[in-house]
C-alpha cells in the first residue's frame, strides 16, 4: 500500500505496470481518457475501486494517474494475486467491476 497527496502522480503513461493492478483504499484520483471523438475526458477513480486492470494485457501503464486528495492509499496487488481471487470466488470479478 502507498499513500499519496494531491496532485501526486500514482503511475504515468509509458511506466512498468510490474506492480499489478490498483485499489483505491482512501481518497480519490484521476486519470485522463480519450473517448470515442479523441477528446480528452478526465475520469474520477473513487474509493473501493480498481483501476490499472491493463496491466494483464500489457508490460507498461496505458495512463497516468494522480491524486486528487492528499491521504490517497492505493493498495497493488499483483497479477497472481488477483487470479488466484478470482479462481477462489466466482463472483469475485464481478464484484470488483
């Protein structure tokens, strides 16, 4: 688990996604996202959230996030970790969706 103050960046575009994914503990971050008319949206991750789930399909971070609270705690958790939730409960995915 890391903590983080505002505007602190969690993870950037381009970085190792090595750490796994990402679960809000406490506070809330932001990520830029580029919709269908590539305009660039910023998107609000609230607590009890996971973000960072493109660290399954690819070795690098497809986006930059940053805290928008200071007291922002993000727990990662690894790939095999967060199989072997899934595999332990069947509802788990849809749970964390």
């Amino acid at each position: 688990m890391k903590s983080y103050h505002s505007g602190k960046f969690v993870y950037q575009k381009g970085e190792s996604s090595s750490e796994g994914i990402c679960f809000v503990l406490n506070g809330k971050l932001e990520t830029d996202h580029i919709d269908q008319e590539n305009h660039i949206v910023k998107l609000v991750i609230n607590q009890f959230k996971f973000f960072g789930l493109s660290a399954f399909v690819s070795n690098i971070r497809m986006d930059t996030v940053k805290a928008m609270e200071d007291g922002t705690k993000v727990l990662f958790i690894s790939e095999s970790d967060f199989s072997f939730c899934m595999n332990a409960d069947s509802q788990f995915i849809i749970r964390a969706i």
